[in-house]
C-alpha cells in the first residue's frame, strides 16, 4: 500500500458538486492499493498514519501526531500511486490492486484508523473526486508498506 500524507488545514472531497467528505486540521491520506498487498499492509500503514509525527509542539519540532493532536483524516482511493511511467508517456497501472480488492483494503484501513478512536472522513470509492485541500506547511509524506521509498 502507498500513501500520500499532507498536513492540512482543512480539506474537503466533492462528488458531482456535492461535499461527501471533510475534516478541519488533521491530515488528507490519498491511499492506494497494490497488487500484493494484504491486511498485513493496512495495519502497517494505518498505525503508521495514526501515528506519523508531523504536527508541531509547543518548540516548533514536528513532534505530535494526529491521534495526540486529536486532529481529523480525510482519505481519498488513488489507484494512480501505483502508476509506472518509467517507459513511453501513459502509465500503466498493472501494479494496483483490483477494484474490488482494492475496496476492501481500502475500507479496511479506514475501519482500522476508526478503531483507533480517530475521527475518519472518506470520498466515494470509484468516483470522479475533486479535492480541496490547504496545505499547512506545507507537509507532504510519502509511505510504502513494501518500504520502497
């Protein structure tokens, strides 16, 4: 599994000009889901996203996680994190999971970050989303669950 962690301000996620989705200060994960991963994957990467150290303390050191800070998560499907352009100039996208693996995987790691006892947002699984974020840093993270970055 691949996510993408931005420190936000706030974000929404739209579907057809409606908001299904939002959360004040907290993090926006764009999750994708491979073609090897497993729930093995989900509980590595949502104790990892729980737990990331990206909020300042009172010094100003990135020292507070989201659970500490009590801050909200806004989750977003993104199969196209596992999009390989390294040949010709369209990705191919044979490294992620399919739809419906992908959709229980998906739901499986936001169930776990709820287990948690954090406040959980989501978009539609599937649908055309727009995004609406403000970036607070900005912070941007990139996570793997194969650690391959």
């Amino acid at each position: 599994m691949r996510a993408v962690v931005q420190r936000v301000k706030s974000a929404r996620v739209e579907v057809e000009s409606e908001t299904v989705g939002q959360t004040g200060e907290g993090i926006l994960v764009y999750l994708g889901v491979g073609v090897e991963d497993t729930e093995k994957d989900l509980k590595y990467l949502s104790d990892k996203v729980a737990n990331l150290r990206v909020f300042p303390d009172e010094s100003g050191k990135m020292n507070i996680s989201v659970s500490e800070k009590k801050g909200g998560i806004l989750v977003i499907s993104q199969f196209t994190l596992f999009a390989d352009a390294r040949k010709g100039r369209r990705p191919s996208y044979n490294n992620a999971a399919t739809p419906d693996k992908a959709r229980t995987l998906y739901e499986g790691f936001v169930n776990s970050l709820k287990e948690k006892g954090l406040t959980v947002a989501t978009g539609i699984f599937q649908a055309r989303m727009n995004v609406i974020s403000l970036n607070d840093g900005p912070v941007t993270i990139l996570l793997d669950s194969h650690k391959q970055f």
